[in-house]
C-alpha cells in the first residue's frame, strides 16, 4: 500500500477530505460573518445560534411536515434571513455608528434566547436529519472513498461562497452596499434606499448561515449547541483572513480546515488549538490578518 508520510494513502486522504469539508461549512459561515462585520461593522455574535436554526429549521419542516431536504436548503435560509431582518430593523439598526460593543452585547443576548429556546423545546440530546436519498452512498476514487453528501457539500459551499462574492464585487447591488455603508448620506441623497440595503445586507449574512445549517444538518448532529462549538473558530478564521475580507474569509477558511485535519492525523491533541496559534502568529506579522487592508477597523 502506498504510504505518504509513514501513513497509507487513503488514512491521509481521508482526513484531507475530512479537513476539506469542515472548511467549507467554515467558508461559508465565516464568509457571512465577513460580510456583516465588513459592510455593517457590527461584530454578529449570534452567527453560530442563527446557523443552529438553519439545522433545526431543516428539522422541523420535515418532522412536522413531511417536507425533504430539498425544500429546506431554499426555504430555510429564506425563512432564517427574513425574521433576521425583522432583528435588524426592531432592535440592531440603533446601535449602527456606536461602539462595536453593543452590537456584539445584543447579538450575544439574542444568542441565549435562540439556544435557550431550542434546548426548551427540543432538549440537549439532539435530533437526526437523513441524508437526502438523491445524495446517498459513495464514490470509490481507487485511492480512498468519499461519500457523495460529502462531495455534494463541497460543491454547494464552495458555489455558495463564489457567487456571494460575485454578488458584492461585480454587481451594481454590491456597489450600492458598499457606498450605502462607507457614505451613508451621500448614497441616500441619490435616492437609494440605505436601510432596506444594510437589511438586506444583514439578512444575506445570517441566510448563509441558515444555509449552512441545513448542509451540516445530515452530517452534525443537530443540537442546542452545535453553532456554540463553531462560532469561536468562525471568528479566529475572519481575524486570520483580515477583518471585513470576503475573499480573505473564504481562503482563509478552506486552509485551516485542511490543516486542522492534517493536525489530527500527525498530533490529535493539538487539532482544537492549532486555528489559534496560527490566528496568533498571523497576528503577529501581519496584524490586519491575512488579505486585510490599510485603514481596515
């Protein structure tokens, strides 16, 4: 059997695979926690909680009404984004040109309240979610073999990821969030809309956390606390990447779930730490992280 490393092929190749996909459910998380931070520079400490609902919402429309996997990957991040634009609109949208604290205080009080919610009503234990019959088995590469869901989420984070960033660069909707958020006045006397853009712009953020929910949903278990164990990586991930850098998040993500993988195969203890010295150390050299820009706050 060939080995690389002093390990057979398909042990390493297996926990790449692993890494690879761990880093995309980061991409895509980091990704709309990148862009709220960047547009709206509130720091959205519920990104974890609101990616718990996705999976639970995933849950809910198929135990309560019967409805597949399918509809959920469009409906719940629908769903999921519109009620985080009610959030914004009531209750974030007063704190906007105030001390990034106070965002970061309300976004955690509303933490406790979806989580507390959740564990009432569904408990700690945790609820399965299949794997959608389309998306079942594997495909035997020779070297290794990789689970179509697995494949399958790749596919769909990485296209999720692409196309958000196609939306923010090169459309004239992303033009318009970022002269709405960088001179506010001065786009609204040309008469856009300011708030419905910063809403839509938070809504977008926490729907690809929604989305992400319902990707992660057949593979994590879904529980209470499944965004809790994510949200600190996802924000160790933007700080590396340079704060408010979509491009950055998205780079920056998939690497590190590669090394966290190959972290667990050399030295398992240090898997859950190594984000964290690498977080460090980029820090250290560059401490706009990674793709971050002069003047970035």
């Amino acid at each position: 059997m060939v080995e690389v490393f002093g390990l057979p092929l398909p042990v390493l190749a297996g926990q790449l695979m692993l890494g690879l996909v761990n880093g995309c459910f980061y991409a895509v998380l980091s990704l709309g926690l990148a862009v709220i931070f960047g547009l709206l520079r509130i720091v959205n400490f519920a990104h974890g909680a609101f990616f718990m609902a996705g999976a639970f919402g995933a849950w809910m429309l198929q135990h309560f009404l019967g409805l597949g996997y399918w509809v959920a990957l469009l409906a719940v991040p629908l769903i999921v984004g519109a009620l985080a634009g009610v959030f914004e609109r009531g209750l974030l949208r007063r704190l906007y040109g105030l001390d990034p604290i106070y965002g970061l205080l309300l976004t955690f009080g509303l933490v406790l309240v979806l989580e507390g919610g959740f564990r009432i009503a569904f408990g700690t234990s945790g609820q399965a979610y299949p794997v959608p019959s389309q998306l079942q088995g594997v495909f035997n590469l020779g070297f290794m073999v990789l689970p179509i869901y697995r494949a399958w989420v790749i596919v769909a984070a990485l296209a999720a990821c692409v196309l958000t960033w196609w939306l923010i660069e090169r459309t004239p909707l992303g033009a318009r969030l970022r002269a709405a958020t960088e001179k506010p006045s001065l786009t609204q006397s040309f008469g856009v809309n300011v708030p419905l853009l910063l809403t839509i712009t938070y809504a977008g953020g926490i729907a690809l956390a929604a989305f992400t929910g319902v990707l992660a949903a057949p593979i994590l278990h879904v529980n209470s606390g499944m965004g809790s164990n994510l949200v600190i990586i996802v924000f160790a991930i933007v700080v590396i990447g340079g704060m408010g850098s979509v491009f950055g998040s998205i780079v920056t993500a998939l690497g590190i779930g590669v090394i966290e993988g190959l972290t667990k195969v050399f030295y398992s203890e240090a898997s859950t730490t190594v984000i964290f010295v690498v977080m460090a150390l980029v820090l250290l050299l560059r401490p706009r992280g990674l793709f971050g820009k002069e003047g970035a706050a």
